[in-house]
C-alpha cells in the first residue's frame, strides 16, 4: 500500500513533497497510536485537513487531499 497526498488548489490536486512528507510523518503517528493492523482502517485518517479521497484513488493505492490556502 502508498498512501499519496495531494493539495487541491484552483481545482486541482498535485503532490507538493514538502507538505506529503509531513502527511506521511502524520500516517505513520496515526498507525502507531492507533494500533492498525488493517489496512482498511488506514482510511479513517484525517489529521492536518486531509481526508481520504475515493475517487482520486486506486486500489493499494489511497489519495488523500486537502484544500490549500
């Protein structure tokens, strides 16, 4: 599974790797203090304004985005 997180902005949605780096920091505190085992479970994570984003997805493979300022 890599979970890719995207900022939209003007309607678009692109990976920044300063801000997907701290999301993947974010995932991995979530997993470990949430005790995932699952990986379906995986897409309850909403820290830092992201949210799973099922029709940017594909299978092994979950976007999360979030709005840019």
């Amino acid at each position: 599974m890599t979970p890719v997180f995207k900022e939209i902005k003007n309607g678009k949605a692109r990976i920044i790797s300063f801000f997907a780096k701290k999301a993947r920091g974010m995932m991995a505190r979530f997993i470990i203090q949430n005790r995932i085992e699952n990986i379906d479970d995986i897409l309850a994570f909403d820290f830092g304004g992201y949210r799973y984003n099922d029709s940017l997805s594909i299978p092994f493979q979950p976007v999360f985005t979030r709005a840019q300022a």
